[in-house]
C-alpha cells in the first residue's frame, strides 16, 4: 500500500506500506519539483530544468501521486493518463523505460505493443483501491495521434513538450478532465485534479512556450516551475575571458554521476550549453556564438521597456539584401535600452522604409528627436539613384554613415555595453535575443586540420545578421561619441508593420 506525505513542504515520498518491500517505490522530490507536486489548482503546469535535473521522473511521480489522491467512487480512484513524446523511439526508448524504472511492474505492468498501456492497481490504508490506466503515444504515429484525439483523459503528461507543436497540445487541452464521469446524483464530481503537466529544457524565442510563460502575461491557469540552471557564467576580470561553472545549488545533483555537469562544460558547445544547462532561452547552433558574455538574466528586461521623453531616439540601419532598423536609446546613466528591431524579406529599402520604419515612428514615438546611422557603403538605388539616406532623408529621418564598416570594430562596441551590464533588451525582441544566444555565429572552418578554428567574421545569415549589423552601428556610434542634427520625425502615411 502506498502513501504520500509531504515534509516541511520540500520532500514528498511515495512509498509503499507492506512488509513486501521489493517492489518499494521511494522518491525524494527536490524544491522545484516539490512545488510543482503540491499544485492542485493550476490547469496547466510545466517544469522547465536543465539537462540531468530530473523532470520526467517527477512528472511520472506526479500522475501516480495525483492518482492517490482522486477522490474515490464506490471505493475505486479512476483515472486514465496519457503519456506522449515527439517520436515513437524516444517514447519507447527514453519516457517508458523511465517509467519502467521507477513504477515496479508488479504494479503497473506495461503491454510492449503499441500503443504502450498499463493500469497501477493498489489497495491503500483506507480500504480504497487505485486505478490509474497509463497510455503511452508517440505523436509520429498516425494511429497513436488518431487515439489522443478520440480517448478522454484525466490528464496528460507531455515529455518534452518543446518539440510538440501547439496544434497537438491545443488537442491534448480538449481531451482532459473528461475521465472519470461525473456522477451529480450521487455527490461524484469526476476527477479531483485534471489538466496537463510536461516537462522541458529551455525553449527557443520563437516558440509558443515563450509566448505562453514568458511575455509577462501567463494566462489563468498555467504556471511554470522552472529549476535553478545547473551552470552560471562568471566574468573574467580585466581582459581575461569569462568561464561558465558549475551552480553548486542546482538540483538533482545525489542522482548525478560525480562531476556528471564539469564534464559538459569540458569541450562543450557555448550556444548549447546556454540552452541546456544555463536555461536560457534561444537556439542551439553550430559554430560559435558572437557574443558568449549575452546573458538572459543580465541582457534582457524582465518587462517592456518605453522610450523616456526628452531624450532622443536612435536607429541603427543596415540596408543590404535585407533591410533592418533597430530602434535604442541612450540614458544619462550609459544604458542604452534597445527598444525595437524590425526587419523585412525581400523589399526595397525604400519600401522598408515606407511600410515598416515610418509607421512604427509614428505610432510610438511622434515628437521624440531621431539620430540614426547607417552602414556607410550605400549603394545608390538601381532604379532612380538615390541612396538610402537620399531615401530617409525625403521620409524625414536625418542619418549619419557610420565611423567604420569594420566588423572587429563594430562588435567591440556592442562588447563595451555587454561586458559593462549596459545594454538591455526589450523582452519582445525574439529575433534579436535569438541572434545573441547563438543565431548569430562564427562558422566552423572544414577539415580535421582546423578542427576547433572559425571564420574571421560570422555568418550572414538572415534575420539575425541583418539586426545586429543595425545594433553594431549604434552602438559604435554611442560608444564614440556620435550626436548628429536632430529634428522631429515627420510622417505621410501608416502602414503595417512588423517586430523582429
């Protein structure tokens, strides 16, 4: 017989309650996951954690704890959960064998033909009897997607729900809280808990979970319980280089091999180690990251940033394939908040101009004084010659070339404000913060002989090359001193545009 208890609200134990003590289930939550266990109201809920920190043990743990404690219907607590993973072998290989792990067979014995299904049976203390049906679906397999969208659910766990799309999980939201019936007449109202729990290593900008947990406004019902990273970065003193380290309080640490997080950080990919172990949102990439000292926690604003009154806007353009403006300003203190980074495809920039940089200047900074800078190779336009600062000129933004067209030159400027905690970003900018955490790259050169050395230059790789080289200019030009003739921004018309 099994029971749960919670311990000054930081360990919760599952164990069992009979002299049989082979097929003992006894699991220590840490802080996060204790947390997340003892949630009963939130409809959604998902911990966030690095690579090791042991999430999917504590999701398994939380649909057999949520099991024991169902309020029981003529003695029986049903319930039925669904398990789900991107691909058929991680299911199989990685979610169930887990399960397998820590669930004895003697309880839950699983039918290895998809789809995977078992039942933990259990009498507890009080006379009343478990009953919790696991389904496992791969969401590669037609058949098993068929049967998410047909089988009603108590809850469902999603294993690393960053690689499900939000199609699945809208689906997954309709088919839970739907077992077992309710039963009005005789005071049964179905399941005591239901929603959806999954568990995940840092997402991209761009994903859906961010635009759910991390844009300030987390829709009723859900919440996010996000561990300690497992590695933090230290600053290098002088010109020495910083280093990442091991955050002695991250979790899961007496289930870890010994040194199991020092030996990531030996020969580890900086971008993926940012992602994995240091939690922060972005990409992994291959290559080099550009600016490794970018940090979430310390580069990014934990809530939208406003332009001040009375202090002048800057923009930074580059006008190449891809036309980009970034929109920053610089305070009385040296921080230089960018505010907007906006970027077309395949448009003039007499185009960009019109339908994405004008409009944007006149719905949110009409009165403010503009200093722009721009690259200083502009090319005349092949069909009237004009330059693009011809072009901003006649749409009523004065701009100014920039002092060097040097790339060593203009990413030390953007070296200056990172290393000195100067810049900051707007939370909204996905485009950019993605660029910082690895979008933006030195290439790798080919052949065993250069294994380990990379390109003088990054990768042009659009959007995220067409924003920084806007963000370099100015900061090149702050940094140095650059204050030009300002004057209000006039404008004609207001199209549409769009955020980076």
């Amino acid at each position: 017989m099994y029971g749960f208890e919670s311990h000054r609200g930081v360990i919760l134990k599952l164990h069992q309650e009979q002299r049989n003590i082979s097929n003992e289930i006894n699991y220590t939550a840490g802080p996060t996951a204790s947390r997340f266990h003892t949630d009963f109201t939130s409809f959604i809920r998902v911990i966030l954690g690095p690579v090791g920190g042991g999430k999917t043990v504590a999701c398994i743990m939380d649909l057999v704890a949520k099991s024991i404690t169902q309020e029981a219907y003529r003695g029986i607590r049903r319930t039925r959960w669904g398990v789900v993973r991107a691909t058929y072998p991680e299911l199989k290989n990685t979610t169930l064998k887990t399960f397998q792990t820590w669930i004895p067979d003697e309880q839950c014995h699983v039918n290895m033909q998809p789809p995977f299904t078992g039942v933990f049976k259990e009498q507890l203390p009080d006379g009343s009897f478990v009953e919790a049906e696991f389904i496992f679906l791969a969401l590669d397999q037609p058949d098993d997607v068929k049967k998410l969208k047909s089988i009603e659910f108590t809850g469902i766990f999603i294993n690393e729900v960053r690689y499900c799309d939000e199609t699945i999980f809208l689906t997954c939201k309709e088919r839970v809280g739907r077992f077992p019936d309710k039963k009005p007449d005789e005071g049964f109202m179905g399941a005591t808990w239901s929603g959806i729990i999954a568990d995940t290593n840092a997402w991209a900008t761009t994903h859906w979970l961010f635009d759910m947990f991390d844009k300030g406004q987390v829709p009723e019902g859900h919440k996010l319980y996000e561990q300690p990273p497992a590695i933090y970065w230290e600053k290098g003193e002088g010109k020495a280089e910083g280093k990442w380290l091991v955050n002695p309080d991250a979790e899961n640490l007496r289930y870890l091999p010994a040194k199991y997080y020092e030996r990531q950080l030996i020969g580890g990919k900086d971008d993926i180690l940012r992602v994995e172990l240091g939690l922060e949102r972005g990409i992994s990439r291959q290559g080099k990251p550009v600016f490794p000292q970018f940090t979430e926690k310390l580069h990014v604003s934990t809530k939208p940033l406003a332009a001040r009154r009375g202090l002048p806007i800057i923009l930074g353009f580059d006008w190449e394939l891809h036309p980009a403006c970034v929109v920053a300003q610089l305070l009385p203190g040296g921080q230089l908040p960018v505010l907007e980074a906006i970027h077309a495809d395949d448009e003039s920039f007499e185009e960009f101009v019109s339908s994405y940089v004008v409009p944007l200047l006149q719905k949110k900074y009409m009165g403010f004084k503009i200093q722009a800078v721009g690259d200083p190779s502009a090319r005349r336009s092949g069909i009237d010659k004009r330059t693009p600062y011809m072009l901003l000129h006649d749409a009523g933004i004065s701009c100014k070339p920039a002092y060097t067209n040097k790339f060593l030159a203009r990413k030390e400027a953007v070296d200056w404000f990172l290393d000195r905690h100067k810049l900051l970003l707007d939370p909204a900018l996905t485009v950019m913060r993605e660029a910082f955490a690895g979008g933006y790259f030195y290439q790798e050169l080919q052949g065993q002989a250069h294994k380990g050395m990379f390109k003088e230059e990054p990768v042009k790789s659009h959007p995220y090359s067409d924003v920084m080289d806007s963000l370099q200019y100015i900061c090149h030009y702050v940094k140095h001193g650059g204050y030009g003739i300002v004057r209000p921004v006039e404008v004609k018309e207001q199209k549409k545009f769009r955020y980076a």
